[in-house]
C-alpha cells in the first residue's frame, strides 16, 4: 500500500511541473509575438518616415538654412532682435539673425493714410544713430488680431452700433487673417477663441448682453498674454471702450511694462462720454493714447456714435497698408536695455508735412 502511495504522489508532482512548464511555454510565446509586432511597427513608422512620398510625416522636414546676408529672415514680430523660441501654436524654428522688423504708418495733415512711399523716402535711428535699411516691403501680409471689447453696464446704449463696427472691421480684413475677442466686465473672459470665421464670431456677439464694472487693464493685459500663441508673426490689438478702469488687479505700470515687452501693435476705439464723471472715466482716453503710440499704433475717438463704422474700416486698412522697415543694429550688444526707435520721413517734393506712426523702442536681447 505504501508503495502504491509513493507512486501516486510521484505522478501527481510530475504532473503539476509538467502543467508549470507548459504556461511558462505559452506566456515565452506570447511574449516572442507582442515583441515581434512591436519590432514591425517601428520598422513600419521608420519607413514610413524615411519615405518622401509618403502621408505619415510626424514632423515637417527642417526648411534650409538661411544665409546671413538673406534680407528677409523669420523674426517674430516688429521690434524683436535675436528672435527665438517656439510658438505653442506655429511650431516653426526661430533664428537669431539680428534683425529688427518695425511696422509703419503713415497719415497727411487730414489724418489720411498716405500710401505708395519708396524706402528711400525713410531713415530709422536706434539710440539715435542712423542705420542702414536692409528689408522694405509693403505687402499686405496676413496679421493675428486680438479684439478686446468693453461689456461694461455704460456700454448699453453703445453696444450694438459697437458690434456692427466690429463686424465692419472683420469684413474689410485680410480675409486670412486669424481672430479672438476677449470681452470684459467685472472680469476679462475669452468669448471666441482663434478664428478665421467672421460668422462664427458675430453670432456670438449678438448674444452678449453689457453689465456690470470695467476691468479695462486686466482684458488689455490678457489680450497681449494670449497674442504670443499668434499663427502669425504681425500681431495686432483692437480695444473698444467707453471709458476707464475701475475693477482691474493689473496696474497701468504693469500693463505699460507688458506693452513695452511685446511685439503687438495696438489699436483703441474711444467711445467716450463729453462729460466724464468719474476720474477713472477721465483718466481713461490718456491711457489708451499712450499705450497705442507706444506700439505705433493709435486711439480713435469716437465724436458721433454714427462714425463707428468708418473708424473701424479705417484701422482696418492701416493694418493692411503698412511700410515694414528691417534693419540690423549696428550696435549689437546682447545687455537687455531698452532701445528707443525713431523714423525719419524724407517724403517726396511737393507733399504736405506728414506724420509717421511706428512703435517707440524694444528691449535688445541678454545673453
């Protein structure tokens, strides 16, 4: 009986170790196969990349290098130097190539906007030394456009003439141009986010309604925030309000400090009242004024509500007839300092005086 034990425990071991090894058998297989499927699918996606022909680029092929002596090099923006870094929004390489682009206008005594100037016709001085034109071009290029509109409580009876002059504006646009308003009350909130659909933004503005306090500085201030995810490398902003600041946590110095820093050219729309009975409502209009000029770009008041419409076309066609003056700085240093830019018209005879718009200066580049 003993025996008969033994040989019954011998075989039930055996066949539990037979049982182990056979799922370890099958688990080494399975494994070989997951291996095996991965090692083909990146052999696949190799393939597929090295391919010229084919669909499944992850990436686009780096663009060739470009030469210094190219005159019209990728530079993010008017004003910036030594531009680098990676738009979240246009993933294209920036060089550093020591050029300055800076964006003009120009208007008659009449306020008119003066067109056909040859590069000849202009001098740019940074720190007030003369430099050499190296780029002059007039194209109507393709520009990103912040809309900050005022949705404050006094912007009732305002209000829909104000959106049909947005409307005005958009429709007279470049028609690639790319949009997002930020409309602001108590707070500044994005109400359309980037665009090129003119539709899609004016069926949104019909269904806001004005309330509340003006948080004027702190929609400025997220409207040049958000401009540096721009497809484009011209950027404008386009304010329209009716009066000053009364509920923003930003600072003008905050605000003026960020302008300064930016590349973004501003534009404002005053619709201000006669007689304005708060001093944030009085102080309002200088604000605006001096933030635009500081960009090159200028404020509108608004004198009869009936005019909204032509002012916004007006800005409308400044962006699209812009000088665009490049230069490389003859003094180089890398130090971070402020650097005050002027433009000097040499205008054709017979002309009256005329009055260039261009933005005051930039912070050179830090090593």
């Amino acid at each position: 009986m003993r025996d008969e034990n033994t040989a019954y425990c011998f075989r039930q071991a055996l066949a539990e170790s037979l049982g182990r090894v056979a799922r370890l058998l099958r688990l080494a297989s399975v494994a070989w196969i997951v291996l095996a499927m991965l090692a083909g699918a990146g052999a696949y996606r190799a393939s597929a990349q090295e391919n010229p022909l084919g669909e499944v680029h992850t990436q686009p092929p780096p663009p060739p290098p470009k030469s210094p002596d190219d005159s019209k090099p990728i530079v993010e923006g008017a004003g910036n130097v030594a531009a680098s870094g990676t738009s979240r929004r246009d993933a294209r390489l920036r060089v550093d190539v020591n050029l300055v682009l800076v964006p003009a206008t120009v208007t008659d005594p009449l306020n008119r906007l003066v067109t056909g100037l040859e590069k000849e016709n202009f001098e740019v001085y940074d720190n007030n030394v003369g430099q050499i034109i190296k780029s002059f071009s007039t194209e109507d290029a393709p520009v990103t456009i912040g809309i900050v509109f005022d949705l404050s409580g006094s912007m009732n009876s305002k209000f829909n003439r104000a959106r049909r002059a947005l409307s005005e504006f958009l429709r007279t646009s470049n028609p690639l141009d790319e949009f997002f308003v930020i409309g602001f009350n108590d707070r500044p909130a994005v109400i359309v986010d980037y665009t090129s659909d003119i539709d899609d933004v004016e069926a949104r503005m019909v269904m806001l309604k004005p309330e509340n306090r003006t948080a004027l500085i702190d929609a400025a201030y997220l409207g040049i925030t958000k401009l540096r995810d721009a497809k484009y490398e011209r950027k404008a902003l386009l304010i329209i309000s009716d009066g000053g600041d009364n509920r923003s946590r930003y600072t003008e110095g905050e605000l003026r400090r960020a302008v300064r820093e930016s590349d973004v050219q501003i534009y404002s729309i005053g619709i201000f009242d006669q007689y304005a009975p708060t001093q944030e409502e009085q102080l309002g209009p200088v604000l605006l004024s001096d933030i635009c000029d500081m960009t090159g770009g200028r404020m509108f008041r608004v004198g009869d509500i009936a005019d909204l419409g032509d002012i916004a076309t007006r800005i409308s066609a400044e962006l699209r007839n812009e000088y665009v003056l490049g230069y490389r700085p003859s003094d180089i240093k890398k130090d971070g300092n402020w650097r005050k830019l002027k433009i000097r018209l040499v205008p054709p005879p017979g002309l009256p005086p005329l009055t260039v718009h261009n933005r005051q200066g930039y912070y050179a580049p830090s090593e």
